[in-house]
C-alpha cells in the first residue's frame, strides 16, 4: 500500500475528484458521493482533508471495509514533521464543548433524570442536540408524552407490610431487575464515542434489557461483543426495507452502498441519515406481512408504533408477543396521543375481546421519574422503555452515567411501591390510579419546573430583535 502525501491528498477536493483521510488511510469517495445517507455535505466538507474525528461520531469503525470496495482505498497518509497525521482544528463548537464539559458536575451529584438532560444541552454539540432533542412540527406530542402522566394521580395503600420491595420481572420470558428497558435511539456515537456498547455495559450492569437499534451507530457484532455476562438479553429493533433479501441492508444501519437502486431524486439524502431511512423503509408493509416473518424466525416478534386499539386488537389477533404504545418519541406526526393517554382504552379493548392474556403490553415516551413507570405497570402494562434519558446521561457520563440513571429509575420506583403500599410488582392495581383527567387537555397540569427548565424551546434563526 503506497504512501500518499499530503499535498497530493490536498489537491482533489472537489465533488467530482474526492479524497478523504480516515484512520489514517485515503479513500477514493468520488463515486460514493451521491449514495451517502447523510448527504453530500458533510463529506464535501472533510474533501482533502483528515475527516476521522466526525466519521467516528456516526459509523462502526469497521463500516468501510464491510460496505465499501477495497478498489476505494488509496493508500496511506503520510504523517507529518511530528509523526502524527495533520491534527483537524478546534472549531469555535469544539471549544464551547471542550469548555462545558470541564464545568460538567460531578456524577454523584445528578439526582434526576432532568440534571442529565441539563448537562447534555449543555455538553454536546449543536447538531447532536437537535438530532437527539427535537421533536415533529411543534413538538406537541413530544411534550405530552412527558405532561400526560401528571394527569395520573395516586391512591396509596396504607397498613401494609412494604419492608422488602421486590421490582423484578420477565419481559418476553426474559429476567430484569424492574419493568424497565433501554429503547432503540439511533446514533448514539453522536452522544458518545463508545455509542450503544456504553448503553449494553450499563444495561448488563444493571440487569435490565437493552434493544438494539436499526440505526445503531455501532456495529451489531460491537453491541452484542460489549455485554457484561454470556447471557445478558438484548432485542433487535427491525426497520423493515423494501428488498427483504437483501441482509447486508438489515446489518448496515443507515449506510446504503448499493450503486443505482436509489438516485437522488428517489431520496433526500440531505435531509441525513432519518430522511434517508424513510426512503429504502418498505412502505407497504402491512398486517399480512406478519405470517412471513413469523415463518422465518422463531423469536418472538413485538410490534413497535401502536398508537390505537383498533391496532392493538389486530396485533393480537395477528399473532404478534407483544406490542410497544409508542409515538416514537413525538418525532413523527405531531399531535399523535400519549402512550400513557391510551394504554388504559387499548387494556379495555384487549379484555373486551378476551385478548389480554395472549401478549405483553410496552409504553414509551416521556417517562422521567420512578413514578411513571408506577402508573404505566397500574394501568396494564409489562414494562417501559426509555430512550433520550440514556442518550443524555452517556453524553456526559458514558456507561457509568446511563447505570447512575438507571440506579435513579429503580431507586425511585422502589420508594414510590413502598409509600403506595405494593410489596410487589402484581401488588400494583388499575384502582391505584386515578385517571379521570387523563384525556382532558384542557385540564391544568401542576407546573413542571424540571422539565421546564430542560427543555429548550424552539426559536426562528436570525435577528430576534427584528420581529
């Protein structure tokens, strides 16, 4: 392999002639150019140039000899006078994080799921805040989510016997600590190096399950290489794409490398790695296609995105082990209800046609605190799933960060069994809950100075003092 200057290296910077240096070898990216999921600007960008740093944000280090043809590899950079490659230059953004994170408080001192995502607002960069903050249109359902469960009210149990607190349980047949799972997020690399290894390490280390994302930043082999003990569990989040035979598109993430299947004009690859996805996901995937997948796999398979009980209903009808209520986090279409806000009808539904007992129930979305996952467990369901809470407390903290948050969750959930008066986890009752407000709107919330004072709203760019 030869050595290549970096003078020369320097010289094809152009969209048409594109060289780019990662991990200390050159690649030939010219052809690659349009097929990048994540657009052609932030290649374009590093044309040249050492792009190492930002490719390891969002890829598997080894993405590129998995995907790409090895006839892209140039050669090897050569080194400089100090013999070290050409250092990239702290931006202005690098040194506002460089600086926030050296003020970062102590890890003892995060108390709540809210003091993560304080630090991460502050610690990561613009655009991994964005990414992993932002929500759909006006973000609606993304605040409800959280704002819902203060509609839920409680109704402790008094003169019982709560000295032992057992949170324990199965999910899928599968042993956890508490009802508690890390959801799929994707890209974790932007929130930290280790990425979804750091989330499989706290989650091994806290006996809870970790699911695995499509649009992991990492590796499956990575993921899975991470767990702390032989036989600690993980799920796989499926992205169903439109050429099922293909298994390299269902072990690549994001990455599509196939030359002409899709042209710009099909995909929007500038919108990055989300709107990329949303063009080579299988659009019409439908009820029907549950018997295929059920007749080439054994696991069982939860299907992620009920948001009604209509849909609930054909889920178990269909077959399917379980089902996760879910608006995706509030980042897909604005206004789509709570999970919490119908969990209680899709239960209903589910007793009314005696289909209850025949798959587990899963919410995600806005749950913070111990409590919440109290009044899920009380309104029917098996456990819950939590997704930017982890993103933000790896961000600061890595994997002793999301096993601190965890510890949180568990600690919280314990005190909130012990004061309701549920020694167990079939202890806890829909009569414990009250939720006669729960679908009122209109209804005033307690104010939420917490997640206030974390959430960071939304503002039109340029000169506000014009408006």
């Amino acid at each position: 392999m030869r050595t290549v200057s970096l003078q020369e290296i320097a010289q094809h910077n152009k969209k048409d002639d594109l060289w780019v240096i990662i991990h200390g070898k050159v690649y030939d990216l010219t052809k690659f150019l349009p097929e990048h999921p994540g657009g052609q600007k932030v290649v374009l960008k590093f044309a040249g140039k050492d792009g190492t740093k930002t490719f390891d944000r969002f890829h598997p280090a080894d993405i590129i000899q998995r995907y790409l043809s090895p006839d892209v590899c140039i050669g090897e950079a050569e080194v400089n006078n100090s013999g070290e490659q050409e250092p990239e230059v702290e931006t202005e953004e690098d040194k506002r994080v460089r600086l926030a994170r050296e003020k970062m408080p102590r890890l003892d001192e995060m108390y709540n799921t809210f003091d993560f995502e304080s630090v991460a607002r502050n610690i990561l960069k613009a655009d991994s805040w964005a990414y992993f903050n932002g929500g759909a249109n006006d973000e609606i359902s993304m605040r409800e989510n959280h704002n819902a469960f203060h509609r839920i009210w409680l109704r402790p149990r008094v003169m019982v016997d709560v000295s032992k607190i057992d949170m324990t349980t199965t999910m899928l047949g599968d042993k956890a600590s508490m009802p508690l799972y890390i959801s799929a997020t994707a890209l974790g690399k932007m929130a930290h190096p280790d990425g979804e290894k750091a989330l499989a390490v706290a989650a091994g280390k806290r006996g809870v399950i970790q699911m695995i994302p499509t649009l992991a930043s990492c590796s499956i082999d990575e993921i899975v290489g991470a767990r702390v003990h032989a036989d600690q569990t993980q799920w796989f989040q499926l992205y169903v794409h439109k050429d099922r035979r293909r298994e390299k598109d269902l072990r690549q993430k994001y990455v599509h490398e196939g030359p002409n299947e899709f042209q710009d004009e099909e995909i929007n690859r500038e919108g990055g790695a989300a709107t990329a996805m949303s063009g080579i996901i299988d659009n019409t995937l439908n009820w029907n296609d549950l018997a295929w997948f059920k007749s080439i796999t054994k696991l069982p398979i939860v299907l992620k995105g009920i948001q009604t009980k209509e849909d609930a209903v054909l889920a178990a009808r269909y077959g399917c082990a379980g089902i996760v209520i879910s608006n995706h986090g509030g980042r897909q279409l604005d206004f789509a209800p709570s999970p919490i806000e119908i969990l209680p009808e899709i239960m209903s539904a589910l007793k009314q046609e005696k289909l209850e007992n025949i798959m587990e129930i899963y919410i995600d979305g806005g749950i913070r605190r111990g409590s919440d996952i109290f009044k899920a467990l009380a309104l029917g369901a098996k456990g819950v799933g939590i997704g930017r809470p982890t993103l933000y407390a790896m961000s600061g903290y890595g994997a002793k960060g999301v096993q601190r948050l965890l510890e949180l969750y568990q600690n919280e959930l314990e005190m909130c069994m012990r004061l309701m008066g549920t020694p167990t986890l079939a202890d806890i009752k829909p009569e414990m809950v009250d939720i006669r407000n729960l679908k009122d709107h209109f209804v005033a919330n307690p104010t939420d100075y917490l997640a206030n004072l974390s959430y960071e709203k939304m503002v039109p760019r340029g000169n506000l003092s014009k408006l």
